[in-house]
C-alpha cells in the first residue's frame, strides 16, 4: 500500500491584496479517510478549500492529489481531477429553476453526457441512499426543508461516485438532531464509496462523528493536527480554547478594519 496521501499541500500561500489569507499550509489527507479542518472566522478555511478545489489559484506552494502537483497540470488534466471531486455547499446552493432529480443529476448531465432516462433513474438511486422518496425527485427545491435541502445537495455531490468528497459547513442551520442524521449520511456515504473526504466545520460533535483526523487553521497556519477524537483534549491551548468555547486564551478577538 502506497504511503502517499491522496492530497498533500506544501508552502500553499494565498493573499488578496495586502491580506494574507494563508501562510504557507501544510497539510497531508491520507486516502480513504476523513479530515475535519476547524478554525475561527477568516481564518482562512473556506480560502484552502476552494484552493484544493480550483476555485481559487493560490499564490505558491504545492496541492498534490496522487502524487501529481495539480498547479502544473494543463487544464485538460486539472478537469479530469476535479471530475472526481464532489462537492457539498454550506447552503446546498441547489439550483431553484431545476427539480429535484435534474439538480442531483445536473453533473451528469452536463460533464458525463448521460442521457436523461438514465441520468433520473441513477438520481433516484442516489436520493435513495440518502433517505429520499422518488417522489421527492419531481418536486422543486423551494418545496423542501432545509434537512432535505442538505439531503439532496449530498446526493447531487456522491451521484458521480466521486473519489474525492469536500464538505463545506455541512450541519449549518440545522438543528442537533437533524445535522446528527446529515453527518451520519455523510459517514455512510464516504464509506459506501471509499472516497477521501474533507470537511470544514465549526460544529465540534459534528467534527468528531465525520473525521477520522483533525487539523486546526489559525491565521492562515496549520496549529495542530490529531485524531478527531481527541479534539477536546489535544493539549493544544489553541485548539482547547477553540472547542470549549472559551473567551481567555491564546485566540485573541481582531478588531476589524
């Protein structure tokens, strides 16, 4: 078994303007496992991920999935990675003028050129899997709870059977024993489908029911890595102020400017 993690940062900066956002992350994400990523607001968790994603071209460093600098690689090559992400949006970010189903099958559609019949009958598997009636398939968005907006936008992320699976904020907005069902679905799904996953989070309970491993992002850096498990223990005076909510500690409040 290969020793290589399936995504390995080294030095990633990025900056926006005369912000420096983040400060050379290093991060290593074995394969077939789950890495929480925890931190404050603007501490740069939503900047690395959508690094890793593409969204945002850092500044330098390296972001290696399988070995392969995903910077260096020509945009044929990139596309055929990010092919083989799916990507779970903090607030569904479902498409309102599409049903259901279409929504879920909407990277089918347009990336795989499935056809529809075939492209439906795969949308309704998946909303299966995630605890979804058929008939949920043919209603529109704007019809759905938010627990089953959350069910659907992580139907629409696995229905590709993505090697790779990003979680941005998955039990925002939800309450304790919905956001324990979505983080359950999240679990089987990584599971059912072997993938690495990474999710950023704010929710502590719901860090230690996804993660397998844990890291902490402060100001732009990596401050500690461990077990998800050992989130409220780690002997980190960061990570420790952190997940218990404390006010005194190294994490001081930023005034804004």
């Amino acid at each position: 078994m290969s020793d290589t993690p399936k995504i390995r940062l080294r030095g990633v900066t990025k900056s926006f303007g005369d912000k420096l956002v983040l400060d050379g992350i290093d991060l290593d994400v074995p394969a077939n496992s789950s890495m929480v990523v925890i931190g404050g607001s603007g501490s740069g968790k939503s900047v690395l991920i959508k690094c890793i994603l593409g969204l945002i071209e850092p500044d330098g460093g390296s972001i290696e999935i399988d070995g392969a600098d995903i910077l260096k690689l020509d945009r044929g090559a990139r596309e055929a990675v990010r092919a083989q992400i799916g990507m779970l949006f903090q607030n569904g970010a479902l498409f309102d003028s599409l049903p259901v189903w279409e929504n879920v099958a909407f990277g089918l559609l347009a990336r795989r050129s499935v056809p529809r019949a075939e492209a439906k009958a795969r949308a309704v598997a998946v909303l299966a899997q995630v605890g979804l009636a058929e008939t949920v398939g043919e209603l529109w968005p704007a019809e759905l709870s938010g627990g089953m907006q959350k069910r659907v936008a992580l139907a629409r992320a696995i229905a590709a059977q993505p090697d790779m699976l990003f979680f941005d904020e998955p039990t925002t907005g939800l309450d304790p024993i919905m956001g324990a069902v979505i983080d359950g679905l999240i679990v089987d799904c990584v599971k059912r489908l072997g993938s690495t996953a990474i999710a950023i989070t704010h929710d502590m309970a719901s860090a230690k029911r996804i993660g397998d491993r844990a890291a902490m992002i402060h100001k732009g850096r990596i401050v500690w890595t461990g077990a998800a498990a050992d989130l409220m223990a780690s002997g980190n005076p960061m990570v420790d102020q952190f997940t218990h909510g404390r006010r005194e500690g190294p994490i001081q409040m930023e005034l804004r400017r």
